[in-house]
C-alpha cells in the first residue's frame, strides 16, 4: 500500500479556507483522507466546501467554525468531530495572522492579536485532540510555523514571536507525547504566494525574491506537500522537527 494513502483517516486542518490550508486540505482529500476544514467564518467555510465539491466531486469533506481563541470552542469542534467520524488522526494547526507594522505603530493590541491566534489557538487545538490522540494509540500534530521563527523580521515583532513560541510548543509537545504516541512537528515556510503574501507592499516582496536561491516565492503546495509527509508514515521517526520549507531563503 502507498505510505501516503491517508484513507480511512481523519484530517483536521485550521485555517482551510483558502492559502496553505486550502491546499493542504486538498492534498489530504486527493490521498483518500476525510478532511474536516476549520474557517474563522460560516460564510467562508461554505464558499471553500462548494469550491472542494466542484473540484473534488465526491470528496468526504467537511467544515466548522469554532473561534479558534476560544478553548471551549475548539473541544466541542473535535468532540463533535470525534462523535461524527470515530477519530482524530491528524491535527493541522494553520490559521494565522501576519503583522508588518514598525515598533512605534504597534500596540498592545496588536501584540494580543498574533499571540491569540498564532499561539494560543495553537494550544487549543493541540489540547483539544491529545485525549482522543491517546485514546486510539496515537495521532500526529502539525503546525505551522514560519520562516520567521528562525531570523525573527525588520517590524511587526509580535509575529516572529509567536511563531518562535510555535516552535516551543512543537518541540516540547513532541517530548512529552512521544510515548503516547503522537508525533509533533512543524513546518516552517518561506515566502508563500498566498493572500498573506500578496498583501505586502512591493517595496517588501522585491529584497525578498532576491535572497531566495531557488529565485521563486512557494506555493501553497509546497507546504502542503510537506505536511503530508510528515503526517505519512514514512515520517513514523520524525517528531519535534521544524521542517524548512522556503527555497533555501538567506535573510
Ligand atoms: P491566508 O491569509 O491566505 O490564510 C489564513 C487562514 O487562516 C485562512 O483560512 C483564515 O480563514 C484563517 N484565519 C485567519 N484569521 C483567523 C481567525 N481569527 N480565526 C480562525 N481562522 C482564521 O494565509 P496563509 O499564507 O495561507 O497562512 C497560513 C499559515 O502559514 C499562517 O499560520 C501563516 O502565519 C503561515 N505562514 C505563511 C507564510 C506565507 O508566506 N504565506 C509564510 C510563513 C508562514
């Protein structure tokens, strides 16, 4: 059997809507997965489902929208999940906010926003599906990180924070619930062409297509093909990884 065969198994993926995770989600559905899309809205999710019935016809997807900062939210989304389908067998913890703004523009507010949902709606998520993971013997847990982590950036401080805190989480969850199990691994993308990305002024995209040695931006499939891998099992060793994905990017 094709070690990345996923059928039979159930796939959450945050932040589904569009981007990393619309990908991510169709990469996982193209290798026989039931995925179950997070959106932060219903409007969306259901524009991102009808899309998914068009492309994929016959596709066992499906979509929710728990706030994702809201703990209790987020366990009675994985209950219900668990209820509907038996099992959770791969976590993907992708929604996130970028932040660009200088020191002397940025407030309190804005440092809360990118810790609420880069971080702390990363620990929802992982908190929610580690019973279920356990339970049924084991699960894997992905999330993604950034580039970011590893250089930090020139303003918006708060988001190479908190994807420094995501690798954090990463490397220690996978330390404390390797026995279980479950692996814990993130991946840590480069400059992906996806909304996000094309959102940011010229000025900011230029410098960075020239540190790029592969001279292109990702795409979302890049990623996405990175988090099958680590979900398959022929990343059955690999835990508390932060996976590269960025052309080689020098900063
Ligand atoms: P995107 O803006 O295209 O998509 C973001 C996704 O997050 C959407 O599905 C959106 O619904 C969801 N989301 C946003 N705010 C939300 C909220 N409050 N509640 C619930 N869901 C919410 O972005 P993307 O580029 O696909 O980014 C996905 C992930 O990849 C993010 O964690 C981002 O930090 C990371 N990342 C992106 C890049 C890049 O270059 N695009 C680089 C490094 C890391």
């Amino acid at each position: 059997m094709d070690s990345l065969d996923f059928t039979g198994k159930v796939v959450v993926v945050t932040g589904g809507t569009r981007g990393i995770g619309f990908s991510t989600v169709t990469a996982f559905l193209e290798r026989g997965a039931t995925v179950v899309l997070f959106g932060s809205r219903e409007e969306t999710v259901a524009k991102a489902l009808q899309k998914l019935a068009e492309s994929h016809p016959g596709a066992a997807v499906d979509g929710k929208w728990p706030a994702l900062t809201d703990a209790m939210a987020v366990q009675t989304a994985m209950d219900e999940i668990v209820k509907k389908y038996g099992r959770i067998d791969v976590l993907v913890n992708n929604a996130g906010i970028s932040q660009s703004q200088s020191i002397y523009d940025y407030t309190p507010a804005d440092f809360d926003k990118a810790m609420d949902l880069n971080v702390k709606a990363v620990f929802n998520g992982c908190h929610a599906v580690t019973p279920t993971m356990r339970a049924q013997g084991g699960g894997v847990i992905l999330n993604t990180s950034s580039m970011v982590s590893l250089y930090g950036q020139r303003s918006g401080c708060g988001y190479p924070a908190s994807k420094f805190a995501v690798n954090g989480l990463t490397k220690s969850l996978a330390r404390e619930l390797g026995p279980d199990g479950i692996r814990v691994n993130a991946v840590a993308p480069g400059v992906t062409d996806t909304d996000m990305v094309a959102a940011l002024p010229e000025a900011y995209r230029k410098p960075l297509l020239a540190a790029i040695p592969m001279r292109r931006f990702g795409g979302a499939e890049d990623i996405a093909n990175a988090f099958v891998f680590l979900a398959s099992d022929m990343a059955g060793y690999i835990t508390g990884a932060v996976l590269s994905v960025d052309g080689g990017i020098v900063m």
